[in-house]
C-alpha cells in the first residue's frame, strides 16, 4: 500500500473514531446524563469510551496528515463557485444566543464583545464564500482575525460562568470543541495570505472533527429532549458542529485532484 492509499485509510479511520464518539456520547447523555447535577451518573462509562475515541481518532488523522505523499502545488481549501459556508449559521446562532444569555454571568461584557466578534465571523464566512469578496484579502483576512477573537472571547465566557461547574462535562467538551474551531480558522486564514501549511491544515481539520465529535451532536440532543437548558452552551456546540462541516468541506477542496494532474495528462496528449 502506498503512502496516499495509507493516509486516506488513516484519516477515513479517524472520521469513524469521531462519528463513533458523538454517538456513544449521544447515548450516554440519553442514558447516564443527570441535567440536575450537570454530570454524569457515576461508573458510567460510556463517557470515557467517547473521550478515549476522540483522542484516538485525532491521533491517527494527525498521522494521515504526515505521512500523505502529494506536493499540493495548488494547494486550496476555497471554492472557485459561489459556496455558502455552514458556519455561517453558527457563528450567526452564537452571536444571537450569547448576547441574550450574556446577563447571566459575572462578566457580561466579556459575552456582549464576543457577540459582536461572533457576528464578524459570519460575516468572514460569507466573504469567503464568495470569490469575488474573497479576492479582497485584506478584508477577509481582518475579519477572520476578528472571528478567532470571537472564539476565543466565547470560551472566555464560559470559563467565568459560575453557573456552571468548571469540570462540567458539558462545559468542559464545549470549551475544547472551541478551542479546536480557533485553531483550525488560523490553519484556514493562512490559505487567505499565501502562507498555507497544507499538511498541518489537514491535522488542524481531523482535530476539529474528532475533538468536537463530543460536544457538536450530545448538547443538541440534551437540550431538545429537555436535559440541559443552557441554550447558551447549545448555541457553542452549534457552533463547532458547523465549524465540523466546513472543515470537512475545505478538506474536500484541499484533497480534490489538483490542476497539475490536467497538465500532465494534457502533455501526455501532446506528445
């Protein structure tokens, strides 16, 4: 087996390991999850089977992601049509959610700045979107800038929500899941500047996906069947699930033939 054929098994491999996570994360908030204590009943151990997963199904796509053979010599994640992005619907549903639940922390500043960020990043989606706003880098480069910002604000707010436990398990697979979507718009953002790491952007993505397997399907299904109702938390898991699919998107473009496979062909024709 060569190593393309190796590395696509690997990250086919990895995306099972994060579907079988939210799953068996699904199931054990239907199961174990307790909505009054905000954890888990004790010795269920579902939970830890879906954690362990989600580390398992990052670690082989980080290993897929180094050992592909290809040059990437028009290496893009964009496409060439117009294309609606599904973060758009998140990062617009976070900034809405989080400016009405705001009030309940100790810091609602914190939360009302990074509604307005959140908001930016919709609007970054949209840029990207589209190629002719896309071909304004400059422009969509600020506002990608102001989405990771917008990120980054909305994990602070929930790390000073004191209605909420610290080690929550809600709490805590959120906060990962966004702290993944942050680090995964830098590995986009380089495609917008020329200074893309295609390799890297690929295990940045397989991240995304397994990380946020825990968090982006369980919070959605605990707050329609009326097991959690911290709509904020939701609209955060709503967030990373369609940071999810857009990353699955951008690694379609990115593994798409390339056009230097046309040219061969095209050469080999004319001779």
């Amino acid at each position: 087996m060569d190593k393309n054929r190796a590395s696509k098994a690997l990250r086919i491999a990895s995306i099972l390991c994060a579907v079988t996570a939210a799953i068996i994360e699904v199931v054990s908030v239907l199961v174990y999850y307790d909505g009054t204590s905000n954890y888990f009943k004790s010795q269920s151990l579902l939970p830890t089977i879906a954690v362990i997963l989600a580390l398992l199904g990052t670690a082989i796509g980080i290993v897929s992601a180094i050992t592909i053979n290809r040059e990437f010599q028009v290496a893009t994640i964009f496409s060439d049509k117009n294309s609606p992005s599904p973060a758009t619907i998140g990062f617009l549903t976070a900034s809405i959610f989080t400016m009405i639940y705001c009030s309940r922390t100790i810091q609602p500043a914190i939360g009302v700045l990074s509604a307005i960020l959140l908001l930016c990043g919709a609007i970054y989606c949209i840029l990207t979107s589209i190629p002719a706003l896309r071909a304004k880098k400059n422009l969509a480069v600020l506002f990608g800038i102001l989405a990771i910002l917008g990120t980054i604000l909305l994990n602070a707010y929930y790390y000073f929500d004191v209605s909420l436990e610290m080690n929550a398990p809600f709490k805590l697979t959120t906060q990962m899941g966004l702290l993944c979507a942050t680090v995964y718009l830098t590995g986009e953002i380089r495609f917008l500047l020329g200074t893309q790491k295609p390799k890297f952007f690929l295990g940045l993505c397989t991240m995304l996906v397994s990380i946020g397997s825990l968090c982006s399907l369980s919070l959605l299904v605990a707050f329609f069947l009326d097991k959690t109702d911290r709509g904020d938390y939701v609209t955060g898991a709503l967030l990373v699930f369609c940071m999810i699919l857009s990353a699955l998107l951008r690694m379609r473009n990115l593994l798409a033939p390339t056009v230097p496979d046309n040219t061969e062909e095209t050469a080999e024709v004319e001779e």
